[in-house]
C-alpha cells in the first residue's frame, strides 16, 4: 500500500489522471442528484398550482371522525397486537426453539 501511495505521488501525471477522474465521478454523481432534485421541484411546483388553481372547483372534503368509533378501533387492534414481537411472532422457518411455558 505504501508503494502504490508513494508511486502515485512521485509521479505528477498519474496524480492528474486519478484527480480528473475524482472529479469526473464527483460531478456525475451531483449531476444525477440535481436531476433528481430538480424533478422532485417540478412535481412539488406542478402539485402547488394544481391546488391552487382547481381548490375551488374541486374542494377537499372534511372527514368527520366519531371518537366513540375511533376509540372502539383502536381498542380492537390494541387486541391484535402482541406484547412481545419477538417472541410470540411464529418462527418460519422453525429455528428457534420452542417455548416452554
């Protein structure tokens, strides 16, 4: 590793080689990213002006949430939902051996 360090910088030209392609994959690498960026603002801008041009003809309706049946679901799942995921989860591939109770 030493050699291969020292070879690299005693030699200007192969220092210049290694740098350009530094800087190469470094700006493709932004570039692909600020595309990616400039897609995700182009999405955000056209999804603004769908709903600021089109909020009044087309309104988002108000949802009514009952608490009473909210409170009824959510005790319904609290039943569902084991206490210990690790444990009391069914073992597919039956690696872990059995509970003793």
């Amino acid at each position: 590793m030493q050699d291969l360090i020292h070879q690299i910088s005693a030699n200007p030209l192969f220092s210049l080689v290694l740098a350009l392609l530094a800087f190469l994959l470094i700006f493709l690498v932004l570039k692909s990213l600020f595309r990616i960026a400039l897609f995700l603002v182009a999405i955000f801008a056209l999804y603004a002006g769908y709903i600021y041009f089109f909020q009044e003809k087309f309104p988002i309706p108000e949802i009514e949430i009952d608490p009473n049946a909210l409170n009824q679901f959510s005790e319904k799942v609290r039943g569902l939902i084991p206490a210990d995921l690790n444990l009391s989860l069914l073992d597919s591939n039956f690696t872990r051996p059995a509970l003793e109770d």
